[in-house]
C-alpha cells in the first residue's frame, strides 16, 4: 500500500478510528483509573483485536445476507451467522492468547483452557459487538435508504421541471403558429357563414376560408405537451397551408410534397412540421422556377425521416422574424420526447439551399400510439 492509497484509507475511514479511539481509551484509561487496575497491553490488544474483528466480521457478512437473500433464507442464515461469530471470537482469542504469551507480551498465573468460564466470557463479548454491529448495520441502510428517497424526489422534481418546460414550449409553438385566438366557436361560425356565402360567388375565396379554418381548428385543439399526435393530421395541415399559399399568390409556387410509406398509427410531436413549412414560406425563395421547395417524408421500418429543402430568400424583409428561436424550440421538443433516438440538422448547402433533416427511430410504434 502506498502513501496515497493509505492516505486515502484514512479520510474514508477516519470516523471509525476516532470512533474506536474513544471507546477504547475510555474502557483503559478512564475504567482503569476508577478501578485503579490496569492489564498489561498484550491483554488489550488481544481483547481488542477480537473486539474488531467480531465486529466488522459480523457487519459485513450481515450486509451480504440482507442485500442478497430473500426472508427464508435470512430466518436461517442469520442465526447461523451469530453463533460462527461467536465460535470465531472464542477461537481467535484462544489462539492469540496462546500465540502472546509465547511471545512474552503477558503472562498468565495458570495455562490458557477453554472451560466453561473463557468460552462464556468470549460469547458475552461476542454477542455485545455482534449486537453494536447489527445497529451499525441498519444505520448505514437506513441512510441509504434516505438518499434512495432523495434521489427519487430529485428525480420527480427534475421530471416535473421538464414537463413544465415542455408545456412552455409547446405554448410557445402555438402562439407562434396562431398569433391570436378569438372565441373559437364565434370564428367558426363566422367562416362557415363566410364560406357559405361566398362558396357560389367566389369558389377559391371559399376554398382559402376552408383551408384556414380547418388550420386554426387544429392549432386550436391544444394537446397536452407530453402527448403526441398523428403525424397524418399534421401533413393534412401542411397540405391546407401550402393551399392557402397557393391560392394566394396564384398558383405560382413551386412547393413539392412528398409522402413514402404507411404512416397510419405514426405519431409526432405537434406543430413541429408545420413550423419548419411555416419557415419555408417566411424565408425561403418558393417561388423558384428550377428549384422546388420540398417536403419529404419517409417511414419504413422502425425509422422516420422528416426533410425540407428550400432556396435561400436574398431578398430579406426586416419584418420577417428569424426563425432561429422556432428551430432551438423544435430541437429542445424532439429531445423531451425522443432522447437519444433523434437526429436533427439545418444548414445551407454549396446551392444556397437551406436544408432541415429530422431523423426518428421509433422503438415501438404501440407505445406512440395514444388510445383513449
């Protein structure tokens, strides 16, 4: 052992030996100044070399039966356990002691015996430290036991704080799909009248007042910020948004959407794609005549890959927003939901293209499915 180790052995355990310091000069010194007798040191130490031996003998065999038995076997083992500690405190005394006087470091007026007397006297001292180091032994468990609830607690209280700050960002998300919210059953009264009146006067002024009633009808459904919801009604969002774009720049986007796989049962965090659509129409070219706009969608197997590729506007306005504060709130929400089992990038490619990937491994599809 070198001096660091032992050095070590001494922080990590320097309450016992104070603690045995104590116990020990108040039984030599203190004792034996009342009783004006003292033993010779050999005798001290063969008491206390027993003593501690029993002791951490006894705590640590006890810990191994606690932690790794089931309660039949510890109705038996324990027992057990007390009288080997016993039948080793008496052996290991008889021997040291023959071993000491040997060597000179007491003497004895008659010869070392195991009669009734020693062999009571061993089980006296034996059972005392057996009993000290059963209490120590439910002390350190019950500590441990308290900081199991701790640790617990930290954990509850850490899962609340996420949920909270999951349920901020999710309201943050809505606020900035749906800047302000009227009375919903006031607004969807007054489109469907708007719709009805002008559906025979005016055909793609009533198919923008569908579309964007069936939008703000989502946005306005408000789900819980540790739900998730199906992916296919969100596209469906996309599909009345690009619609409504549509109509309202004539038909003269280039916006490509494109949908592989089965996504029936798929489920996703909400808004998250109509953000990064949303994006596409604040700051993207979408009305490039080569390069389209697209929206891609993938799901085979276990992964789901979500992709939006668009021209970089050169003409920007200083109205417009920067997104950058949508993308950090998209990328703390897929990590709430999805841990280490997503993978998200933006960046600018050699084209002057901007470019989101969002990569999804769904472990078990069941488990995204909300049934209620």
């Amino acid at each position: 052992m070198n001096i660091s180790t032992f050095s070590d052995f001494l922080k990590q355990y320097k309450l016992h030996f104070l603690i045995w310091g104590i116990y020990i000069f108040y039984e030599v010194v203190v004792l034996g100044l009342g009783s004006r007798s003292f033993k010779p040191l050999g005798v001290y130490l063969l008491i206390y070399i027993a003593n501690v031996c029993a002791f951490y003998a006894h705590a640590y065999l006890l810990n191994k039966i606690l932690n790794n038995s089931t309660f039949k076997l510890k109705f038996l083992a324990i027992p057990l356990l007390i009288v080997f500690i016993c039948f080793a405190y008496t052996l290991l005394t008889f021997t040291l002691g023959i071993l000491f006087i040997k060597v000179g470091l007491f003497k004895s007026t008659r010869p070392m015996n195991l009669d009734h007397e020693f062999i009571f006297s061993c089980v006296y001292r034996a059972l005392l430290y057996i009993g000290i180091g059963t209490g120590y032994v439910y002390i350190l468990k019950s500590f441990e036991d308290r900081k199991r609830v701790e640790a617990l607690e930290r954990q509850s209280l850490v899962t609340q704080i996420e949920k909270q700050a999951l349920e901020n960002d999710l309201v943050q998300s809505q606020n900035n799909f749906l800047r302000s919210q009227i009375n919903p059953h006031f607004l969807f009264n007054t489109l469907n009248f708007i719709y009805n009146d002008a559906r025979k006067k005016a055909p793609m002024a009533a198919d923008a007042i569908m579309n964007l009633s069936e939008m703000m009808r989502y946005a306005l459904k408000r789900p819980e910020a540790s739900e998730l919801v199906p992916l296919s009604e969100e596209i469906e969002q996309i599909e009345h948004l690009i619609n409504l774009h549509k109509l309202r720049t004539a038909n003269l986007l280039n916006v490509e959407l494109e949908i592989n796989g089965d996504l029936f049962g798929l489920r996703f965090p909400p808004l998250i794609m109509l953000t990064l659509v949303e994006n596409i129409f604040k700051h993207g070219n979408i009305a490039h005549s080569t390069q389209p706009a697209i929206i891609s969608v993938d799901y085979h197997g276990n992964h789901l890959s979500i992709k939006t590729i668009n021209m970089v506007n050169d003409v920007k306005s200083k109205k417009v927003e920067s997104h950058h504060v949508g993308i950090e709130n998209i990328e703390k929400r897929l990590n709430n939901f999805y841990k280490d089992n997503f993978e998200f990038k933006y960046y600018t490619d050699q084209q002057n293209r901007y470019i989101t990937e969002i990569n999804v491994t769904v472990v078990n599809l069941m488990a995204n499915l909300n049934v209620s």
